[in-house]
C-alpha cells in the first residue's frame, strides 16, 4: 500500500464477504458516500444540538433543541420525543462539550484507526465521557468494540492527553434507558491492537481471495459504483 488504510471500527465489527471491497478497504480508498438514512439523520441533528448546548459547563435546556424545520414531519416527531428523553435522562449532570482528535495512526499495524466515538464531554470534575445517543427504543449497551475504541483513541503510546478513566455512556433516547461503564485506555489498549489485528487478517484474508461477491454486504458498501458485479446491470 502506497497510503496507510484508515480503519474505522464500523468496519472491523463486520465480517466481510466480498474480496472486491475488502481489496478497496485495505487499500484505503473511501469510496463514494451513501445517502443516510432517516434515522441517521435525527441522531445527527440531536448530536450537533447537544454538542452545542453543552458549550459551557452547564446542562441542557429545551430551548437548545429548536423547531428542525430541515427535516421530515416524521422525523420531527421523532426528534421532538428523543430531546424530550435527553432533557429526562441528563437533567441532573452539568458536562462541557470538548474536542477530540478522532484518529490514531497505528505504528505496529500501519494503520490509521479513525472513529467517531460519541459525543465528547468534560465533567467538572475533568472526568471524559464519550456519550453516544440513540432512538432505536431499545435498551443501550456498550459493547467490546466501544471500549476497544476507547482504548485506541486514548490509550498510552498515542499522543493524546492523559485520560486515567474514559467513561462511556450509551443513552436511548426513546427508551429513556442509560448504560455507562468506566474504562482505563491504558490497560484496554494491547487488547484493542490485538483485536484490530485480527480483524485486520480477516479482511486481507478476503481480499486475497479476489472473490466479487452481490449480497447483503452491498447495501452498505461505498464501492458498488464501480464493482464489476454490478457493471452488467448498469450497462443493460
């Protein structure tokens, strides 16, 4: 590879069928973006007005999450009720949003390991917590792959700021159901290398294969545009 790959963690979570776009993934090309969909784009509304207002230390209010009028009625309805489950769910807990640097190149993979953890808050007390928000109605959990996230984004050997504890939260806003767990970077951190290695392996095992395969794994790839098992249909 001319260019270190950028791996995101979405990636490394699936098992990957078609050697096309494991080939394309591994070489680090980004191929081209897929619409998002409905709900996708609720939660990024709700993410861009949380971040801001907790632009000081302070909680949020109803007035932070204004009328969306960019969206779908549909979707307002949803938004509407999933800023009424934040306002619930952290009315109590005063966090300022903060930057984070949201990739880390890999010196013993020779990878670039790039996520969007959730959106980032400080607590008065200087605690990180890296809070994703959901309006599937269903119960959050934090699963491996957060925390080997967690662990990359600010594990030692990685040029962040020191963070002892990152704490995790997942909130379902729809639900009005929270699960957070405290995770020490440092410690996590040669389980979180492993595991992307592993995946990793995974992925060049496919590629190597060569095989195109049309499936289930299309409907989220960004190379269909050009797969040679899609290029009989686009040119009939």
């Amino acid at each position: 590879m001319d260019e270190f790959a950028s791996i995101a963690p979405s990636v490394l979570r699936r098992d990957p069928e078609c050697g096309f776009r494991a080939a394309r993934v591994l070489a680090g090309s980004n191929g081209k973006a897929k619409l998002a969909d409905a709900r996708w784009a609720v939660v990024q509304r709700l993410r861009g007005d949380t971040t801001l207002a907790h632009s000081e230390l302070r909680v949020a209010t109803e007035h932070n999450f204004s009328e969306p009028i960019d969206l779908l009625p549909e979707q307002r309805a949803v938004y509407h009720a999933a800023a009424r489950g934040y306002l619930t769910l952290f009315a109590d807990t005063p966090v300022r949003s903060v930057e984070i640097t949201k990739q880390r190149f890999l010196p013993e993979l020779q990878v670039r390991f790039v996520a969007n953890p959730g959106i980032a808050l400080e607590h008065a007390d200087g605690t990180l917590e890296l809070r994703t928000v959901r309006t599937s109605g269903r119960t959050p959990e934090i699963d491996g792959v957060a925390v080997h996230t967690a662990a990359l984004l600010f594990g030692n050997d990685t040029g962040a700021p020191r963070r002892s504890i990152v704490r995790l939260v997942a909130a379902d806003l729809l639900a009005l159901d929270v699960s957070s767990l405290d995770v020490d970077p440092d410690h996590e951190r040669p389980a979180a290398v492993e595991w992307v290695e592993q995946r990793l392996t995974r992925w060049q095992t496919v590629a190597d294969g060569g095989r195109v395969v049309a499936g289930s794994d299309c409907s989220s790839c960004t190379f269909i545009w050009d797969c040679p098992a899609h290029a009989t249909a686009r040119s009939s």
